[in-house]
C-alpha cells in the first residue's frame, strides 16, 4: 500500500431481495499487478435493479450478501508491487471484469466469454457501491481531466453501446432501427450517430422517453403501441434491441432489410419466437451483446471529443444511505441515469 488508508470502509450491502444495509466492510488489498481505486461515482444499471428487486438474473442466483454497481470511476489510491507506483492519484474509469487471461476464449480474445470471469456485482462477486475496489491495474483506464467522474462511470454502458456498433458494422450513412429509449437506448442511439449512422429510429411506448431521445441523437421515433415497427419504410440495415421485450424484437426484425444486423442486447425472457422465414430470407445477421472487450480507449475517445454525452444523462444523485431510492428511481419515466457517490 503507498497511502495511509483505513482499514475499513462503508458499504451498502444487499442483504436478501429488496433489502440493502450499511455496512464496514475491509479495504481490500491490492495483489501484485491490481490497483485499489477510491471510488467516486457509480452508475446504476438494470442489471443491479434486476438483483435487487428478484435476487436473480437467468443462472446468476445472490445466494449470500452483496454489493452491487459495476459502473464506476474513481482515483487510484494504491498499487500493487508489480504496479507503477506513479499512478498513484490517477483518476481512472474501471473495466469491472477480471478474465482468467488463460483460457480458450481468454487466448482468442473474447475474454467477455471467459467461464472463469470475476465480473463486479455479478454472484459471488462484490461490486462497486462501496469506497474501495480494486482492479487489474490495466482494466484501470486513465481518464482525461477534462471529463467528470460521472461521465467516467457511465463508459461502462457506453462500451457496450460500442461492442453493439461493431458487431453491427454501423458506419457512415448505416440506417438503425433501436427498441427501447431507456438508458442503453439513448447511449446507443448517441453512438450509433457517432458512428455515422445517418438514420436512427428508436421505438418506445413512453412518450416522455421518446421525447428524450431525440435529444440525444434519433432522427425519428415510433410508438410501437400505435406504428406498425414492422412495417418501416424503407427498410433499415441494423436493428438493436434495448429493451428485452418480445413483441419488440419480432417486430424490429422484420423491419430489417436484405443482409442486414441484428443485435440484441435487452435482457428479456430466455426464450421466445423469431421470425425466422424473415431471417432466412433476407439472409440476416443475428447475434447478441455480453458485455464487451477493448471497448473503454474507444469509448473515452467519443466522450472526449464531445461525440457522445454522458453527463446529460444524469438525472438523478444519491449517497450510499439513498442507494435503495437509485435503485427505485427506474420508475420514474423523467428517469435516465442515476449516480451514487460513495464518499
């Protein structure tokens, strides 16, 4: 350790479905090649309200207490022995996964793939909504002053909006379709503009969430409970689920033109009809999102350069006492983005 640092720290613990506590919990202790990263901002994500409201997400079951949040950013307070001590101080967005690096998908370089992940606030692994983490010291990623902690935090979910891009191959004058105007909705409509989407619609049933799309980036949005989405004209070449439901992405699919993308990234039920005489057909291409690998030099480029916006996402803030309250905050529809400060 190269600071004076308490030995242990404040933590906000999920303790059984719907049911959170303060807790002291020790500071972690970095190994040879990890960092401990004093926290200072942590989005809130669906997944971690998925935990906290149902215990569960499929076969990830919270049998024992823990900490959620996985998107974060903070300062370096202390490295390991194998670490350049100069990074000390550093402010830094944290990649919240740590691969088994020897594996087959590790050696291929899908290590989002790999059996062996520790992936923060996914069971057993603690997560984020505490003062102190620690990380592989290169899943630290510098951030530039010029961007704010929140904004910081918020790269997690807009690496996955990046992961979503290349595996749609958007580019200059590509036409998407989106499902969902929630907070992975808008990142993706953002990226996907930044990418050079010429087109982007985004369907939502809320009309406040339409509305606030297209401040951040859709040229145009549907109300899937009145517009028929399948029917889009003309066609579009990629179509990316943001929202898991069904209806959603039967109807997405079918407003896919010849050889186009189709990404899914909602979380939905397992299992459910596609339309796959469209597909076979059209000779479209179907694949999903699970997390994301070198993502985070990407994503702190379109910040940065003001491409995408994070901080105006942000509506609502919260320390670890209100934790339960970020969670909730979902059900507001002015909702997008939720921020707990730990400190």
């Amino acid at each position: 350790m190269t600071e004076t640092i308490s030995d242990t720290m404040r933590a906000s613990v999920m303790t059984g479905v719907g049911t959170l506590k303060i807790e002291d919990r020790p500071v972690p202790t970095p190994g040879a090649h990890e960092v401990l990263v004093e926290v200072a901002a942590v989005g809130v994500c669906g997944s971690d309200v998925h935990y906290y409201r149902h215990g569960r997400i499929g076969d990830f079951v919270v049998e024992d207490p823990m900490i959620l949040g996985h998107e974060l950013s903070g300062r370096i307070a202390a490295v390991g022995d194998q670490v350049d001590p100069t990074r000390v101080g550093q402010r830094v967005a944290v990649e919240p996964q740590h691969p088994c690096r020897r594996c087959k998908q590790c050696m291929a370089g899908r290590y989002n793939l790999c059996p062996y992940m520790e992936f923060y606030a996914t069971p057993p692994i603690d997560g984020a909504f505490c003062r102190y983490v620690v990380i592989d010291a290169e899943f630290a990623h510098p951030v530039p002053d010029s961007m704010s902690d929140e904004a910081a935090a918020l790269l997690e979910p807009l690496s996955v909006a990046v992961t979503t891009m290349r595996k749609a191959h958007v580019a200059p004058g590509t036409s998407v379709l989106i499902a969902g105007a929630g907070p992975i909705g808008v990142i993706c409509a953002q990226t996907a503009r930044a990418f050079g989407a010429s087109r982007v619609v985004v369907s939502d049933p809320l009309e406040s969430r339409r509305e606030a799309v297209l401040r951040f980036g859709a040229t145009e949005v549907l109300d899937p409970m009145v517009d028929d989405v399948a029917a889009l004209d003309p066609q579009v070449d990629v179509f990316i689920d943001a929202s898991g439901a069904a209806p959603a992405v039967t109807s997405g699919i079918k407003a896919v033109g010849p050889a186009g993308y189709v990404v899914l990234v909602g979380m939905g039920s397992g299992d459910y009809p596609l339309p796959i005489g469209h597909i076979q057909n059209m000779e479209i291409n179907v694949t999903g999102v699970f997390r994301y690998t070198d993502t985070w030099p990407a994503a702190i480029h379109l910040v940065a350069s003001g491409a995408v916006d994070l901080d105006g996402m942000v509506t609502g803030r919260y320390d670890l006492e209100h934790v339960g309250e970020a969670l909730d905050s979902d059900t507001d529809p002015a909702s997008l983005k939720s921020i707990v400060v730990p400190s």
